[in-house]
C-alpha cells in the first residue's frame, strides 16, 4: 500500500532562518505530489504541486520554493522564513484512478512556528 | 480564479440527527469532487469522492453533486460525537492540483 511520510511533526524556527521540510512517499511511482498550507483557522491553500521530477508549479508568490529532486521525494524549502510562514505544512500525494477522477491523500503535517 | 464555498458553520446538531454539509464550486470543468475530515491539529482524511451526477453511498455518509447547480453536500446520518470535525470538500481535474473550501466545523452533541 501506499504511504507518505512528512518530517519532522512539529518546529519552531526564528525569523530569517532557512527552512527544509521533507516527504517521501513509497508504494506509487510518478505520483503527482503537493504542499498545502493551512494558517490557523483557516483553509488549505496549495503551495506547490509537482507532476514530475524537476517539474514544480507555484501557485502563490512567496519567499518558499519546492524541489523534486527524486520521484518520490517532494522538499520545501526558505531561505529567510517571515513570521506569516507560520501554519500546518501539509504534503500530499494524488493518484489517477481514471478520465477526472483523482484522489489526494495527505501526510501528517509539520505545524511550522516562526518566532 | 477558481473558487470553493462552504459556510464556515458551526453547524451544531445532536447526536442521532442528520448533518448536512454543503459546497459549491465555481469550474464548470471540473470533474472530481470530494469530502475529506479533518480533525483539530490532525491532517485531512479522505471520506468520500463522487464523479457522477446524483447520490453516492458509504456507510453513514452520502455525497450528492448537481453538476448543472455546481453544487456538492455531504449528508452524515445518525450523526455521532466522534463525527464532530472540520469538513472539507475539494473539487479537482486530470492532471491539476484539487483546490479546497475553507470547511464546514460540524459539532455533534450527546
């Protein structure tokens, strides 16, 4: 079966700092893979999403980026992390069942604290 | 820009009852639908996808999409304290990222 892993669960960095967060997924090759954001309170707004390896779209201009420098390997990343960066990071990964029909599963989530 | 709506709730019902939770979308493009549950601090679980006009079935759950009206709810029957979450429909397409509604909060008392 399939499985997303997403690191770490929890962190707390200081403004300025850079930022890495990773997913992996096992069990699919060529997922389509996805970072969401969700600022407290609020809905899941869609970061980045990745239909292959080296291949990213932004969908909001930020100070984040998004490499895929393997198939199942989606990483986010900050040079200098602003306090509004602060929420729940979620990876996810989607599979194609069929014409219109895909499925997103999530990983646990990394609640990101910018101080 | 393409838009999912759901009323932000509370939606407050007692257990046993009926949740109706509802979603409109703004694509007319867009082919796949889905309800996912999130609780507090948790990550969003999938409970249930439709493609096709009319009702699905799962259990407890039914989800029913009206293309024509762009217009998805999820209906939870017999209603349990545990179904009290944060509901989250998305709407999607081959081949692009689902985009999500800010969630309907369900809070079922016993």
């Amino acid at each position: 079966s399939q499985t997303i892993h997403q690191w770490p669960a929890t962190l707390v960095q200081p403004v300025g700092s850079p930022l890495s967060l990773e997913c992996t997924v096992e069990g699919t090759s060529n997922p389509n893979l996805y970072w969401y954001r969700q600022a407290a309170g609020r809905g899941l707004q869609l970061l980045f999403y990745s239909v292959g390896i080296g291949q990213i779209s932004s969908e909001v201009p930020q100070n984040l980026s998004a490499s895929r420098p393997q198939d199942r390997q989606f990483i986010l990343s900050s040079k200098k992390l602003l306090l509004s960066d602060s929420g729940f990071y979620l990876c996810a990964w989607s599979v194609i069942r069929g014409p219109g029909d895909t499925e997103a599963f999530f990983g646990q989530g990394t609640r990101l604290t910018v101080v | 820009q393409k838009e999912v709506e759901q009323n932000s709730g509370p939606l407050s019902v007692p257990e046993g009852a009926i949740a109706s939770l509802n979603c409109t979308y703004s694509d007319r493009v867009s082919q796949s639908f889905f309800w996912y549950r999130q609780y507090s601090g948790k990550s969003p679980e999938l409970i249930m996808s439709i493609y096709s006009n009319g009702d699905k079935e799962d259990g407890r759950f039914t989800a029913q999409l009206n293309k024509a009206s762009q217009y998805v709810s999820l209906l939870i029957r017999d209603s349990q304290p545990s179904d009290s979450a944060t509901y989250l429909c998305a709407v999607g397409q081959a081949g692009t990222a689902l985009i999500f509604g800010k969630g309907t909060t369900l809070s079922v008392s016993s």
